[in-house]
C-alpha cells in the first residue's frame, strides 16, 4: 500500500508546471543560460515548462543570432527548449518598443495577463533577472 501511494506522489511531482518570469536580454550576463539550462533540466525530469520573456528578454528569440565561438547561442537555445515541449511566450509591448520582430517558431507573442495565468497555473514560479 506504501509502494503505491508514494508512487502517486512521484508521478504528481513529475507533471509539476515550472514557469519563468525571465527579464534578461541575451549575452548580457548569466541569466539566460541560467533559465535555459534550469528549463532543460526541468523538461528532462518530466516537468511541463513556461517561460515569459518580459523586458529585454524578448530578445532571446530573435532570429538570425550571430554564432561565436565559445558563446552560447541563445536562439538556439530556446529553439531546442520549444523543441522538448517549453512554452515561451514573449511580451508584446516590449517586442514593439525594442523593434523586436523576427522571432524563432513556437515562441508566441502574449500580454501581462499571462503572467497571472502561469503564475496561477504553476507549482513554482521563478523570477530570474
């Protein structure tokens, strides 16, 4: 009776949704591998994973980033997060005042009241800047 109530409790666990508030522009400091490599790790053990790129961190998806030597690459990071099932979402007021505009596939263009929606909907939301 143990074995399958704790079994229960894994599985609960395992389907837990993880959301990102995520503030950071790209190659700007750490946060965006930081957030990139969390989400990974999230999807890897089964977690459902939301990502709101607010601020500079639409930025993070535009396409067309150049590729350096030694630098992560974060629109192929966040192109092989969609890939494994994250939802990301991108602020469109902050899309428009930054002129942002191509952005990668299956990134979605969203509103502030998403925010509430993935906080509400999430077991743990993290605000990362």
């Amino acid at each position: 009776m143990l074995d399958n109530s704790i079994s229960a409790v894994d599985e609960e666990i395992a389907m837990a949704t993880i959301s990102f508030l995520f503030f950071s522009g790209p190659y700007q400091s750490e946060s965006p591998e930081t957030v990139t490599e969390l989400a990974k790790a999230a999807l890897e053990k089964g977690h459902k994973v939301k990502i709101f790129c607010y601020m500079d961190a639409v930025n993070n998806v535009m396409m067309s980033q150049k590729k350096v030597p030694g630098v992560t690459n974060m629109e192929e990071q966040f192109r092989e997060l969609i890939a494994k099932g994250a939802e990301v979402r991108l602020c469109t007021l902050c899309m428009l005042v930054r002129g942002t505009k191509d952005t990668i596939e299956g990134a979605t263009k969203a509103g502030t009241p998403d925010i509430a929606e993935m906080a509400e909907g999430s077991e743990r939301f993290l605000v990362v800047f």
